[in-house]
C-alpha cells in the first residue's frame, strides 16, 4: 500500500515453496521497468518477506513524481517536493517488505541522472549537464559526487545526512556576464570576470538554508 501501481506488465509467475514473478517490461507512471523481480521466498516462514529487485529508467520528472507518490518522500522528509528536472536517468531498486510488520520496509536503491537540467531549490539558479549517482535508504540520502554546470562554469557537489536533514557542499566558479541573466542587477554591467565559490544548503522537510563563500578574486570592477 502506498506505491504506485505497475500497469502493461509482461511476467512470468512461478510457486514452489513461495511464489517468483519475473517482470520483463511494464511501466509505474511515465518510467519503463524491467527486469523486476518479485518474490516471496517461503510462504512457511515465520516472518513473511516481499523481495523486489528491479531496474526502471525513463524521465527523472517521473522518478520525482514516484518518490512523491510513494513512502520515500516521507522517509526523506519531502526534499524532492519542489525539484525539477529535465532529461533521463536510471533506477537500481531493492526492495524488502516484511509481511506482519510493513512499516519496517526496508528501502535500498541507486538514482543515475543522465545530462539533466535541475532545479533543486526554486530560489536556486538552474544547473545544466546534470550528471552523477545518488544513492538512498529508507532513512538515507547520499552522493559522493554530482557534476554539472551553473552560472556559465563547472560546478561539484555531494550529498550527505546530517541528522534530519540533509546537506549538499556545493563549489564551482561564477561569471559575472551570467549573473546579470540570474538577477537582472545594474550593477553587474559595471563587473567582469569570474571567480571561484563554495557553499552548503541544508535542507529539512520543507525548508532550505544555503550559505555561499567567496572572495571574489578574478573579479575586476569597472565602477567609480
């Protein structure tokens, strides 16, 4: 309960001492599965487990939609809610469903984003040439390295828990012509060049925090 529903799905379905369905292709939302496989190892076990382990690729929009969608979002605490994104990506899924206790499901998956455009925080610039691999829990959301590019340079960044939160380091370098298209600032006509930041944003439930550093070497001015 709480998932979003398979629909058009081609299987194979198979009992011995459990039951195995064998999913060749099928669709959940605007993805393309397959393989899946879905089992119930033992029907005489004392403690029931549904087993799913599958592949699913299709428009990272979608994916969001189905973390929405599904227990995930709550499992990390809505940070999706209001990203957006443009281009493909592929999902690796575990999934293990303890039958008399559902609540203790155990989520296990890795997210490849494939030459996205994202908005992770609306507040945010857009980041172009998104590629990298997130990897997350039930209670977990982490990536060691996400590339991509933001104001007209290269941009790094990872992701990690911080308690109920989750943090992202950011760094990357900023050109001043492509800051005047992010705020549309008289001043920025007045500078040149481009210089190298770093920063954080922590964000909870629904609520971001960033912090930005730099000191603004490679920055000339123009201005009286």
């Amino acid at each position: 309960p709480g998932w979003p529903a398979i629909s058009g799905a081609e299987a194979d379905l198979s009992f011995g001492a459990g039951m195995q369905v064998k999913v060749h292709q099928g669709h959940i939302l605007g993805t393309r599965m397959g393989p899946v496989t879905v089992e119930v190892p033992s029907f005489l076990a004392a403690d029931e487990h549904l087993l799913v382990d599958g592949r699913v690729e299709g428009p990272t929009s979608e994916f969001l939609r189905f973390i929405e969608k599904s227990p995930v979002a709550q499992s990390i605490n809505s940070m999706t809610s209001d990203m957006r994104a443009i281009g493909e990506g592929r999902l690796a899924l575990k999934l293990d469903f303890p039958l008399r206790h559902i609540a203790d499901t155990r989520v296990a998956g890795e997210y490849e984003l494939l030459n996205n455009r994202v908005t992770a925080v609306p507040c945010l610039p857009v980041v172009n040439q998104v590629s990298g691999r997130i990897a997350f829990t039930e209670n977990s959301v982490t990536a060691p390295e996400i590339s991509g590019q933001v104001l007209g340079a290269p941009l790094k960044l990872s992701i990690r828990n911080q308690g109920e939160a989750v943090a992202v380091d950011l760094s990357g370098g900023m050109v001043m012509r492509e800051m005047r298209k992010l705020a549309d600032l008289p001043v920025f006509d007045y500078l040149s060049g481009q210089t190298a930041w770093k920063g954080t944003v922590k964000m909870q439930k629904n609520t971001a925090a960033f912090v930005i550093e730099t000191n603004l070497a490679g920055i000339a001015s123009s201005l009286p």
